[in-house]
C-alpha cells in the first residue's frame, strides 16, 4: 500500500498536498500497489468530499476531537496508530511546516526511515532514488534506497510533483478510522495561528507573485511595486537581501529560508536570481525577470526576459493596465 496524507490548508486540501497525491498515484503504479489517501485531523470532512474526486483504491478519513486542531504528539500518535494498521510501503506528504513538525516523532514511534524535502524521485530498473537539496540548497545529492528497507515516511517539496496531474476519479472504498486517542496523548495546546500581517498572505498557495530584488533599492520604492501588484492580481514576494534590508517582511520571503513556491506565473524584478532563492520558485509554471543586466542568472532560467530599468517599466505597465 501507498499512503498519502492530506493536510488542511485553510478548509481546502493544501496545494502540496495535491501534488503528494500525484505522487502516490506514480509509487503506487511503479510498485503495483494499492493507493490509500487519508484525511486526517482539521476540516476532515470538507477533505473527504474533495479528495472524492481522485482516483484511489482507499480514502482513509481519520476524526477525532482530539486531533480535531493540529498538535505534533496528537498528529503523530494518529498517524502512528494508521501506520501500524495499514502497513503502508510508504507514507507520503509534501514537506509544509506540519509536516517537518511532526513526521520526525512517526519516524521514531514506528521506527521507520524518514526521507524529507525531497525534490524529486526516480526509479532505475529495480532501484529507487532520491534527489534532495544540500548545503543551503547549494548542491543536489542523490539517495539510493537500500533494497532491505522495506517501508519509509517520505516529504517531496513543493513543486516536486505537478498538482494538475492528478488523475480523477472515486476511490473504491470510503473508510472510517477509529482512532484509540487518550486525553493523555495530546499534552500541547495549540493557540490561533499566528499571523504575520493583517493580509495573512500566503505565497505557497499562490497563483501570481511578483518578487522584488535588491534592485529595488530602497523601501520608498514598495508603494510603486504595491500598486503594480494590486493592478495584476499578484502577490508581492521579496528575496533575502530585501528582507535583510528591512525592505520588506519576512513574510514575504521566497528562498530557501522561506516560502517554496510554485504560481502558474513568476514575475522577478530586479532581482539577480541567487541558488538559494531560485530553488525555492523554479517549480513555477512560467518565469520572467525583469533586469538591467542581461547576465543575471535569474535569465537562465526565465521563459521571458526583459532587459530594463524597473523603476521605467513598472510605472509604465501600471499605467497602462490602470487605463485599460
């Protein structure tokens, strides 16, 4: 069996949720094996009803007041209880915040290996490989799992698996877990999310995001990207050096120290296109930079480039759009 395992992102399945799905549907084909998804803790329901909609052997739906909102010992000890159940030959989720939180306590509660962050997977005739990003994100390394280890916990980064693969369908069957949860298994208590801003903005779940580089220069330029933004629809991301500057919030970060995105557009403005902020937004579907310097790295990536002043081309764009 391949078990996925869902996360609530605010009442809806999490986007790297979605491409864990696509994911599981790839493993479970490879190995001939059942595929199993699970909707487990917050929003369960509203999670069985969209995840009615892929094609899956099982659709799992574990409730429980106790897990009803996300802490590490009740999330772990539920999974924990599923895994030792189903026996899945791998458990997979994508690598969110939860997820990094509290598969390391799975890991060591069934004594599995836990191979997380991933970045992508291949099978070559009978051996599976994993790609995973090392040293800040400066260099790939490839892990060869051993043929002895029968069952593993695996996180893919976003952007690892395309979301719009899924294939659709029904699963076959719809089960309810029954849960053995003690009110002495969940010792935390867990307080409002917290929020960095009153916009709560989230960029991996985003669709549009322009970010700006040091080429912004300073924060008096930030209204100028705010109105572009607003304009088109995005929401406004930033690099490292613009946090560091006291630019822009950390909330807004893409890089390897923060958000890891994946919009259907990119739109880098000024920014150079350091390794530790690309590996972070390469999974986009389209790229463009937008640079006075013609060798940025940022173009050797980008599906469009324009070599140019920002603070001549956006004004002008918002202009324009705000005409239209």
């Amino acid at each position: 069996m391949i078990l996925v395992v869902l996360e609530n992102q605010r009442g809806k399945i999490h986007s790297f949720s979605r491409e864990a799905v696509v994911a599981g549907q790839i493993f479970a084909k490879k190995y001939d094996e059942e595929l199993c998804i699970l909707c487990l803790g917050e929003n369960v329901e509203v999670l069985k009803e969209e995840a009615s909609e892929f094609e899956s052997d099982k659709l799992l739906v574990a409730e429980h007041e106790l897990i009803s909102q996300y802490t590490s010992d009740g999330f772990s000890k539920a999974l924990s209880e599923i895994i030792a159940q189903e026996s899945p030959r791998f458990t997979i989720m994508g690598h969110t915040y939860i997820a990094r939180d509290f598969l390391p306590r799975v890991s060591v509660k069934q004594d599995l290996p836990f191979i997380g962050d991933l970045t992508s997977v291949s099978f070559e005739d009978e051996k599976t490989i994993f790609c995973k990003q090392v040293f800040n994100a400066k260099f790939l390394t490839n892990i060869e799992m051993d043929p002895s280890i029968e069952k593993a916990i695996l996180s893919f980064q976003s952007a690892a698996f395309d979301k719009d693969k899924i294939i659709k369908g029904s699963p076959k069957n719809i089960i309810d877990v029954k849960l053995n949860l003690k009110d002495s298994d969940v010792r935390i208590t867990s307080e409002e999310a917290f929020k960095e801003s009153d916009s709560d903005v989230d960029l991996s779940s985003a669709n549009f995001i322009v970010s700006v580089g040091r080429g912004i220069e300073s924060e008096d330029n930030i209204p100028m990207m705010e109105k572009f933004v607003e304009n088109v629809g995005a929401d406004l991301g930033s690099s490292r050096p613009v946090v560091d500057m006291g630019i822009m919030p950390k909330s807004r970060l893409v890089g390897s120290s923060g958000f890891t995105v994946s919009p259907d557009l990119y739109l880098a403005v000024g920014l150079s296109g350091a390794i530790q902020h690309v590996v972070a937004m390469k999974g986009s579907k389209k790229i463009m930079g937008i640079n006075t310097d013609r060798d940025a790295p940022i173009f050797e990536i980008a599906d469009y480039a324009v070599v140019g002043d920002l603070f001549e081309i956006i004004p002008e764009l918002t202009k324009k759009l705000s005409d239209s």
